[in-house]
C-alpha cells in the first residue's frame, strides 16, 4: 500500500512551479520573437514553417526518452527529476545567450534545436515532479500554477518585445539590439527559476518497492524506447481520445504563432515584412504586447478554471476554453484597429490557461504513478505529432492554398481550434480519487 503523500501549502506548491516561469520565457520568445528573426534574416512566409521544426522534432526525440529515463532515475543526492531539468535549464541559458548572434538564417535555426533540446529535456520531468509531489485533490492546483507561470513567463517574454525596443535602440549585426535584452534576460530566467524550483522544493524518495523496481532493470541504451512501446501498448481509452483534441489544437496554435506578426502587419500597420522592414518591426512590437496580454490573461484565470473543473468538470471547460480561443482567432485577421486586438486575443489566453493544465488532469488519474515520467513523455507526443505536420505541410498550404496571406492562416487555427473543442466532448474522462480542491489550507 503506498505512503499518502504529505499535503503542501499553496505558497509550497507556487515554489515547485516557479521553474516554470523561466520555461516558459524561452517558450514565449519562440512563440513571438523567433519567427520574426527569421523575417529580418530573409525568410520567405512559406519557409517559415519548415524552420519551426526544431521545436516538435526535439519533443517527439527528447521528452518521452528523458521521461522514461527519470522514471528509472533515482539519486539520495540529485533526485529523481530534478537532474534532467537542471541540465534542460543550462542548454536553454546557452542557447537563449548566443541566438542573437545568428549571422544567418541557418545558424538560427540550428540554435533553435539547441534550444528547443534543452526546454524538453527539462519540460516532461518537470511535469512528473508535480505528479509525484501532490496527491490528487492537489494536483489540479498543482497543473494550474502550472499555467500560471505558463502566462507569466510567457507574458516577461512578449513584454519585452515591446518595451526593449524603446530602451534599445539600433542595430547590432543584422538584429536590432533589443534582440540581445530580450534573450539575454530569457537565460538569467531559465537557470534562475529552475534553482530556486529545485532548492525550494525536496523529492518525495521512492518506496522500497519503487526502488526495487528501478534497480531490477537498471537504464541502458534500449530501455526508454522499450519502456516507451510498452506505454503505448497500455495506454488507457482517454489518452487516445485526447490525441485527436490534440491534433486539431496543436496544428493551430503553430499557425497562429507563426503568422501573428505578418497578420497585425496587414491588417492594422498596412504592411509587410519586405515592403517596409521599420514598420514591421513595429508591428512585432505591438504584436508582443498583444501577446503579452493573452499570457496575462492566462496567468489571471489559471486559478479560476480550477473553480470551475470542481464546480463543472475538466472536460466541459476545455470545451468552453477551446471555443473562446477560436472564436477570437476567426476576429483577430480582420480587426484594423490595433487596440481592438486586446479583446480578440482574450479568448486565446483563457484556451491558453486550460491548454497548459485541464488536460493533464483529466489523464493522470487514469495512468499508474510509476509511469508518470514516460506517459507525460507520451502526451508530449501527442502534442508535437501536430505540429511536425503543420511544419511539414502548412508551407505548401499557405503558398498554394492561402495565396501566403498570414490573415487567412489565422482564420483557418480558428476553425481548427473549433474543431478541437467538439472532439472535447468525445473524450470520457474518469473522475479523479478525491475532490478537487484549491489548496491554500496550511498558508
């Protein structure tokens, strides 16, 4: 019979998550800065999507090998998961440190590798460390400050889109100089949340019969990817329900983060990134802030939709979710007013929020502890399949189909999103052992 696991304050469990706030910065700076670097290095639209590929290839390699690992990983003095996402915050502090650097196209596509590397070796573990540390009245607390720094970071990230160019000003080699701010705060953030994370915050040791299990079959070579088919041969009913949410979700999200500045160049600057390079930077600038609103949006009701998952059920706010963030996405290309943007995006940064916490709470009740590692992994997967598609076929689509119009490209993440929202209300998830509780008793 397993050990209850000890019951944390609220202000505990915002410390095991704070490493997530650096994450999420260097996932912010992807979402808002890295498609407009490759703009200013001479991208075409229809390139763009192929030199996204970094991010969903590192996943699908990276997370469900390193979960599978940390589940088979334990050291008195390192810990379980804690390991893998000191060595992911180093690779993203490196990378995040020389990107701005990029000489060319391809020397900033090959950092995104790196850096991307480096966020999924931290990402999955990290996930695992919150399964493993809350029992399950607190994990949906624990999944939505989650969300929380998800926005937060999120929010720093797209923030100083917006405010470095003001302090920064000119050039520096063929990027503007507010480049080099922004990415060199993402790497003090990538490093600096994760150590305050990991000497806040203590793993739970495994129990004799866990550790009994990892010494009789110790990691080699082929372990994970055993450890991996083995998962998927067991994988419960919901997971594959999910799979298909997250095939439409996913797939749109890329085609909004890459084409967001393009589509606020159009619509409200009357521009593109050829025909007039200083005003498109101003519509990067104002595209930062707008997304820097959604994450401030998503860190505002991360908590609330815990409320209404007790209240209602995860399922049906995901569904609710889902339908806002497409809503807003079918408004945001034809809006030429650039402050009538802040209430389209709204919609997206409430999906946003359930994106990053409900649907893990609606799996993990359905998965064996033991396994938490390789079967957040596994979700992983789920989630960058997608976006290896949008990257492979979104290119063609949009020269051949979308006439490279990054408005139109918005328009269809809107349908898909609403598409998303319907296999929602396929998936029968099983209800979590106990109530779902806020968890501010001890604070």
């Amino acid at each position: 019979m397993s050990t209850p696991k000890p019951r944390l304050s609220f202000s505990q469990i915002i410390n095991m998550n704070v490493g997530f706030l650096g994450i999420q910065y260097s996932f912010g700076l992807q979402q808002s800065a890295v498609n407009p670097i490759y703009d200013m290095l001479g991208a075409s639209p229809d390139e763009i999507p192929i030199l996204n590929l970094a991010g969903p290839m590192t996943g699908l390699l990276v997370q469900p090998i390193i979960g599978a690992l940390s589940d088979k990983t334990w050291s008195p003095r390192f810990g379980r998961r804690k390991p893998y996402f000191f060595i992911g915050a180093i690779m993203c502090s490196l990378a995040l440190f020389l990107y701005p650097f990029s000489s060319s196209l391809w020397m900033a596509a090959g950092l995104l590798w790196i850096l991307d590397a480096g966020n999924n070796t931290a990402m999955e573990p990290y996930r695992a460390f919150i399964a493993d540390k809350l029992d399950a009245s607190q994990q949906p607390t624990g999944f939505q400050a989650q969300s929380f720094f998800t926005g937060l970071g999120q929010t720093l990230a797209n923030l100083s889109l917006y405010v470095f160019p003001m302090i920064f000003v000119g050039s520096m080699g063929k990027l503007p100089t507010w480049v080099y701010a922004s990415f060199f705060l993402g790497a003090v953030c990538s490093i600096g949340s994760i150590w305050w994370s990991a000497r806040t915050t203590p793993e739970i040791p495994p129990s004799a019969e866990e550790l009994a299990h990892i010494k009789a079959e110790p990691i080699n070579v082929l372990s994970p990817f055993k450890e991996i088919v083995s998962a998927i041969k067991d994988m419960p009913r919901i997971m594959w329900q999910l799979a298909l949410v997250y095939l439409f979700q996913w797939y749109a999200l890329f085609c909004y983060w890459q084409n967001s500045s393009k589509s606020v160049a159009q619509s409200v600057f009357g521009t593109t990134p050829a025909d007039n390079p200083k005003l498109y930077e101003e519509a990067v600038s104002w595209t930062g802030l707008v997304n820097g609103w959604y994450n401030i949006v998503t860190f505002l009701s991360a908590f609330a939709l815990v409320w209404f998952a007790k209240k209602y059920s995860p399922k049906l706010v995901h569904f609710s979710c889902l339908i806002l963030a497409g809503l807003g996405f079918l408004a945001f290309p034809h809006i030429e007013n650039k402050y009538l943007l802040f209430p389209a995006i709204t919609g997206f940064g409430i999906g946003w929020a359930s994106m990053m916490g409900i649907p893990y709470l609606m799996v993990v009740s359905n998965i064996p502890k033991e396994r938490y590692g390789v079967y957040m992994g596994i979700v992983n997967m789920m989630i960058v399949i997608p976006m290896i598609l949008q990257n492979i076929t979104f290119g063609a689509v949009l020269k051949n189909y979308l006439n490279n119009d990054p408005g139109k490209a918005i328009s269809l993440a809107g349908v898909l999103l609403l598409l998303a929202a319907a296999a929602t209300l396929l998936m029968k998830p099983r209800r979590t052992e106990g109530p779902i509780v806020l968890s501010g008793a001890g604070h």
